[in-house]
C-alpha cells in the first residue's frame, strides 16, 4: 500500500469530535492534483473544503455523503494510478487509528481534544448508550458515563472513551484551590488566549483557531462548569474570577481575545492584570448589559432547564445570526447542529452561575476603559441584537481600533469568520 495516500476526518476545531462528508465532488477514478478539493465536510458549524495530500486518482471512498463520523475515522485513499493493485479492505485497516493509539500519535497535524457533555439530568433528553464495560470502568475511576462523549456506533461510549476522558482530566490545568479547568493548546509562538461567552465553549472559536496557530501559540480555556472544566458550587461565577482564573492558564504576556461575556473577561483581566496582557481583541463586546441581553440570558437559563440542547439551539439561533443566514435553509440547519453540541456541554446550574456574574459585572467597568493602555481591536456586527454599544466602548478605550463587519450577528466568529480573521490577523501582526 506504499503508493497510497489515506484521507481522513480531519480536526479543525479545538472542540470538533466529529464531521459530516457532505460531498465528494470528485467520482472513484477521476484524476485529482495535490491541493485540489477532494471533499467537502461540515462541522463546527460550518462546511469546510479538504485538500488532497497527494495527487493521483480518487481510488475508494470509506465513508459516503451524508454519515457522521469521528475525527480519524478513514474516508478514501487516493492512488498514483487508477490500475495499480489496492486492496481497499486491507489498506482501511491500515490507516485506522489503532485501539489504543493515541490520537496525537495517529493524527500529528492537528489539535486534539475530547469535549464532554453534561449530565443528562442537567441537559435534558435521552440517556446515552454506554457498554458494560465501560460504564464498569467508569464506576471504577469515579467518573460519571453520561459526562464521557462516545465514539461508538449512534454515539456509543466504549471503554476506550472512558480511559481517554479519564487521561483528559489528569491533563487539566490547576487554577485554584479544587478547581482545574479544561485548556487546549495548539501551535507554536507568542500565545493567544482565547475566552468563549455565555453558555459557549471553544467551539465558538472553530473557525478562529486554526488561521492563529499558524503564527501563535492558541491557549483556549473552558471557563468554570464548561465542558471538562471543574464546577464548584457557588452562588455565581464573577467575571473578575474567569480573569483570574485564565491569568493562571498562560506564562508571561499574552494577546487575549474574547466574545461577549468572554470579552468582559478580557477587560477585566487587562485592567486587573495590566502587565500580563499584550493585546485586546474584544468580539461584540458589552460593559453594561442592556435589557434584551438580561432578558435572552434568563431565557437561556430557563429553556436549558426544561429543553432539549436542540430546543435551546432553535431558542437561541434568531439571537445569535443575521437575516440571511437564518434565511438560508441549508446554512441554518448546519448552525443548528453545531449550536445544539455547543450547549450540551453547558449545564444549566454553569448558566445559572454565569448570569448571576453577568449581572453582578454589568455597569461595574464602564468609567475604567480609559485606563486600558494595550493595543485594542474591537469588533461589532451590524446586526447585533444583544450587545450593539460596541461603538461606545471603542471610542472609550484610548487608541481602540473599530471593526463592523456587514451581514453578521452576534456570532459574527462563525457568521463572518473571514471577516473576524482579517481583522485580527491585522490588529496581531
């Protein structure tokens, strides 16, 4: 098989588990140039063109348009000739992430990680499938099963899922006395911390992360009670706590990017922490939260407790995009996906916690953005509906640089992340 070239599930995101092959434009025996579009996925909310490795011909597709399949998982090879001998059976074999290999070790080009859910009893719907096996290990370790994602068939977890969430959690990062936070580290250089927003993970930067960690290194955190992160019992998580909490994720200087509730963070951690920031980029940004995002988040929190995640996605999705995507069937059916795999990992009593900070931070920062003195970029979509006085904070902090970006709600990372990308990869360089 030495003359084949394997093409699989590739890892985009900081939090992608799986992707969807939607089209192979090419037919099995069509010629096919190193670089040129091989196939077509979709995840993290968007659809992604996937480049050939190699040139030759398409020789066998594995995985056909339509499944859903975890990341590793073989799609097709491609051969140097369309009459060379191949045994497809054989070479699928070969290519496939071995039970356990570690991810790392199968698929050293990209960044890995392991996304939990939260409990079913915190997320609503049906309870997931779990083999005895691993629900036995699970027990074992002290792990709750509903919080381990499967790689199963329909969602299975196996015990390699448990033993990969367990090492997932030895790897967390230490930030306080019991509490240890989920971080996710890609590429090489000055880093770049990355602070999602309310009820949002790491997902939110999918389309940011792979462009930065070209130059940078990308430090993504899980705040407090997101995805693996730790999530202790309290009143409420204060945002000068998130601050504090990333300031002990990163060494030294870092450029901090943050959306929404995450850029509260990002001011708060600047004017806490002056010395550890050497940059602000701020994504439809707020400091005094105004009556409709008050009001969206306590339907957030409400819908998460008596919902489905998919019932919460389809609550949240007119906050969160623009006109035209929302009138584009096939673009809000693909959002919705990855929307609803972003709040499973987002337990209701984590939104109750996070509110309570919202609120408590609202209003307290506003006479204070005059004392920022790191270069800042601040980013509005035009069709914002929950944080529109981005303007407003741009003209207060001294020498920010304003950004709207056309045709792009609230979400604009995933709506216009090409337009978002520019933007930073200017105010970075």
């Amino acid at each position: 098989m030495g003359n084949a070239t394997g093409i699989a599930m590739p890892r985009l995101g900081m939090t992608m588990e799986e992707g969807t092959v939607i089209e192979w434009p090419l037919s099995i025996g069509d010629s096919i140039e190193k670089g040129e579009t091989v196939l077509i996925i979709e995840s993290e909310k968007a659809e992604v063109e996937i480049e050939a490795m190699a040139s030759g011909v398409l020789r066998h597709i594995y995985v056909e348009e339509g499944e859903t399949v975890p990341c590793g998982t073989p799609l097709g090879a491609i051969t140097k000739t369309v009459d060379e001998p191949f045994d497809a059976e054989a070479f699928h074999a070969e290519i496939a992430v071995v039970e356990g290999e570690s991810e790392a070790e199968a698929s050293p080009e990209v960044t890995l990680d392991v996304a939990a859910a939260p409990k079913a009893s915190e997320r609503g719907g049906k309870r997931k499938p779990i083999v005895p096996a691993a629900r036995a290990l699970a027990k074992k370790l002290g792990i709750d099963p509903e919080l381990v994602p499967g790689s199963g068939p329909g969602g299975r977890v196996t015990k390699q899922d448990v033993e990969a969430f367990a090492a997932n959690r030895e790897a967390l990062t230490p930030v306080a006395d019991g509490v240890s936070l989920e971080v996710r580290v890609a590429g090489e250089g000055d880093p770049v911390v990355l602070l999602p927003g309310f009820g949002t993970d790491l997902s939110a930067f999918a389309m940011q992360t792979g462009m930065l960690s070209e130059r940078f290194q990308v430090v993504g955190i899980n705040p407090r009670g997101v995805g693996l992160s730790d999530a202790p019992e309290a009143d409420t998580y204060p945002v000068a706590q998130t601050a504090a909490d990333a300031a002990a994720c990163f060494e030294g200087e870092a450029h901090i990017i943050g959306a929404s509730l995450g850029s509260a963070a990002a001011i708060e951690l600047a004017l806490s922490h002056p010395k550890r920031v050497r940059s602000l980029t701020l994504i439809t940004p707020f400091v005094a939260a105004g009556a409709r995002l008050c009001s969206v988040a306590d339907g957030w929190c409400h819908v998460a407790r008596e919902a489905s995640p998919e019932g919460l996605a389809s609550m949240l999705l007119p906050w969160f995009f623009a006109q035209g995507t929302l009138g584009d069937d096939t673009a809000r059916q693909r959002i919705l996906r990855g929307l609803t795999q972003t709040v499973k990992r987002v337990p209701a009593a984590t939104l109750d916690r996070m509110n309570a900070g919202l609120v408590a931070w609202s209003g307290s920062r506003e006479a204070d953005l005059s004392k920022i003195e790191v270069p800042t970029l601040v980013i509005a979509a035009a069709e914002d509906l929950l944080t529109p006085g981005a303007d407003e904070i741009a003209a207060a902090i001294p020498g920010a640089k304003l950004v709207h970006v056309s045709n792009a709600g609230h979400a604009v990372a995933i709506e216009a992340p090409e337009a978002v990308n520019e933007a930073i990869a200017t105010h970075l360089g």
